[in-house]
C-alpha cells in the first residue's frame, strides 16, 4: 500500500440518467416538426381569416351601432383570443422539441 486513497469517479444522478436515456428517434423528430409546422400555417390562415371578419365588423360597427353588430365583433374578439392561446401553447411545444433536439 502506498497510503494514498484510491478515487473513484463518482456519477451523479443528474449525469447518471441523462446517460441512461434512449437516444430520442430522429424520424419521430421529423413528423413533429412537420406536424408543428402544418399546424402553424393552419393557425396563422385562421388568425388572417379572424383578422379581416373583426375589421368587417368594427366597419359595422361604426355605422350602426346596434345591438348585433357589437355582438359579432365580440363573438370574433372571442375566437381570435381562443386561436392566440392555442398559437401560444404550440409555440410552447415547438420550444419543448427544440430543447430536446438540442439536449
């Protein structure tokens, strides 16, 4: 014995699992990124789509400001908030599946 302790690497749990993670499959990567991408050219159609029915009806609106037509401008209001929030949370997705590519 020389006196001297033997070291030992020591791997620590974060390291540890990283390593014992499949490798994720690059053509499942493909499909989601073509499926992501199809769905944002979907989502940014209907943005356009509920854009133009709001200008419509704020035009309405400025004619006659009746009952109806305040109504269709905020049913249209509605939708194009409810189309944002999904735009938001695929934008939250395509983030996820690029952090995992890149990890």
């Amino acid at each position: 014995m020389t006196g001297k302790k033997h070291m030992e690497g020591k791997v620590t749990g974060k390291n540890h699992r990283k390593l014992l993670q499949p490798k994720p499959d690059p053509k499942k990567w493909k499909e989601n990124v073509k499926f992501l991408a199809g769905l944002a050219a979907e989502t940014t159609a209907v943005q356009a789509e509920l854009m133009g029915k709001m200008d419509e009806n704020l035009l309405k609106l400025r004619s006659d400001p009746s009952p109806p037509n305040l109504h269709a401008l905020q049913l249209t209001e509605h939708q194009l908030q409810k189309v944002n929030m999904l735009a938001t949370l695929m934008k939250d997705e395509v983030d996820d599946l690029a952090a995992e590519i890149i990890a």
